[in-house]
C-alpha cells in the first residue's frame, strides 16, 4: 500500500513449500484412514554480487529413525545452506547442498510431494548433504561435476573421518533428452561404492519419461551385500492443467554364495504408483493417486493405498 510505513522491502527471496495428504489403505479390514502433513520448506536466497549467493533453507519434518508411534513430532533441520559461486562454466556449492544427481532425477519424476524419487526412498544415498560440488559445463552439451560430501546426510552430523567423493557426466545429445551417468566411493571397513545411469526425455507441459538404474555394492560397507533396482515413470498431459502420470520401482539384493535368498529380502519388493493430478494455479498441486508395495518375502503382505496429495508452493 502506497505510503504505508510499516512495509519492509526484503532483499532476495523467501519461498516455501508444504506437502500434505489424504489416504487410505485399502487392503486390511479396517480400511484405515489419516490425513498428514508430511513435510514443508521454508527458505531463502539472495544474490551477494554478481558471482555470489547465498541460500538458507530448512526442512520441517518427521526423521525416519523415529518408530511410527512417535512420527507425529517435527523436528526442523537445514536442508540447505550454502555459498553458492557462478562464473562462466564453473559453477561451485559449499555447505549443506543438493547433491545434483538425486536432483536430476527427482527434477524428472516431477512428484516428490507423493513419494520420494528411487535413490532417496531405498537409501541408495542422501538428497542433500555438508560438502562441496564443483559443476564445470565443457560443452553446450557435455558437463561434468564432483562432489566431496560428509557421506553422512544433512540430518546427521560427521561422526567420523571418513569422507565420500561422487563424480558424474551428463550429456545432451538431443534437444530435451537427458542422459547421466554417476559414481560415488566411501570407504570404512571395506569400500562401498554407488553406480547409476539415467536417461529422461521431456516435452515441456507435454510429456516426459525416465528411466535410471542403480547398483551399490558392499551396502553398509558389508563385503558381498550387494542391492540394485530400477525406476520408471512418465507423465502425460492431455490438458493444460491435467497431468497423468506413473511410476514402476523394483529393488533387489543378491545372493551369498550357498545362499538361496538374497540378504535383504525383507526390503526387497516392487511398487506402482498412477495417478492423476490436477493443478488449478501454477503453485498448487492436487493429485489423487494409487500406491502399492509388493514385498518379495513371503512372509511380508502387500500394502496397497489411495492418496489424495497436496502440494503448494509460494
């Protein structure tokens, strides 16, 4: 308002972001019921110079460490907070920053408010974590990065001296193709070492499809515990604020030898989710949805839900 002397004008910019469903689950006899919000954002950024900004995000939510008795406490962490270095080719981040091959390939999937993308949601690595990554563009097509990373996540502290290095190339071949390939190593006790490809095509406000394979060898840093899956998913919009989409997973664990069941059975399963989603205005996102989880076990049941999901942004 005009004259109005208790306005502040803020440099930069603040932004936000809440995640938030309805389900149910519609394979026990009791067809439970819960609404939840699952997560929210809130941060911040500004430019310092023409090279330099900074950005301060924190992540509002439940850690998964918690039993789901106790998932209803919210404990906020920073999701981000970094310097960030611009300057022709090069491109640097220090801090607690997103580790650019999960973001790829979320980026794609384009529904992290409904489930997690592949590589966060089977532990095959943290979205986000206390280090630093050097992006350098070679070619208009061609870039490569490194990163040197706590190894840890943005939720936990180093607790000790070991460090994880990743390393990736994505190339352009063609306009609004997109392929990828990453490596990562730690080493403790033994070394444990992360492999993924990717490849996403994507018509903007159209379509898109990816698909992306990943393998981590010595999970734990166990000798010989091998886990590798795959993901697939795509988007269809048949209207300007309709979009379908779907996504098939699939996580597995090798056998040791002797052995007739892979290690991690209990975690090895595959999922389906399809749905529809709906966006009444570009920061608001309602999608309702099919989930499953089909555990390779036996002895585990398949869990099957409905979502209503909700994502709004400012």
């Amino acid at each position: 308002m005009a004259g109005d002397s208790t306005h502040i004008q803020i440099p930069g910019k603040v932004s936000g972001k809440i995640f938030s469903n309805f389900h149910s689950n519609i394979n026990t006899g009791n067809n439970a019921l819960a609404f939840e919000i699952t997560r929210a954002y809130l941060g911040y950024e500004n430019r310092l110079s023409e090279y330099f900004e900074a950005c301060v995000r924190l992540d509002i939510g439940s850690p998964e460490d918690l039993s789901e008795y106790s998932r209803i406490r919210r404990y906020a962490y920073f999701r981000s907070a970094y310097l960030k270095f611009n300057y022709k080719k090069i491109t640097s981040y220090f801090g607690i920053i997103d580790l650019q091959h999960f973001k790829l390939q979320e980026r794609f999937w384009d529904h992290r408010y409904i489930e997690k993308s592949f590589n966060d949601r089977y532990r095959f690595g943290n979205t986000a974590d206390l280090g630093w990554l050097i992006n350098y563009d070679w070619k208009k097509w061609l870039a490569v990065d490194f990163t040197v990373m706590n190894g840890e996540g943005y939720t936990n502290l180093q607790n000790d001296n070991t460090l994880k290095a990743g390393s990736g190339i994505t190339i352009n071949p063609w306009e609004n193709l997109v392929t990828r390939i990453y490596c990562d190593y730690t080493t403790k006790e033994s070394d444990q070492v992360t492999v993924a490809g990717f490849i996403g095509y994507r018509k903007k406000e159209k379509y898109s499809a990816g698909i992306e394979y990943n393998y981590r060898f010595n999970e734990e840093f166990q000798d010989g515990n091998d886990k590798f899956g795959y993901s697939v998913y795509g988007s269809w919009n048949p209207f300007k604020k309709i979009q379908l989409f779907g996504r098939y997973d699939e996580l597995s664990s090798n056998k040791h030898q002797g052995e007739e069941i892979p290690w991690n059975i209990s975690s090895d399963g595959s999922s389906i989710i399809a749905g529809i989603e709906y966006s009444p205005i570009k920061l608001i996102k309602i999608a309702f949805d099919y989930q499953d989880w089909f555990p390779y076990a036996k002895s585990e049941a398949n869990r099957q839900f409905i979502y209503l999901n909700l994502e709004i942004s400012f």
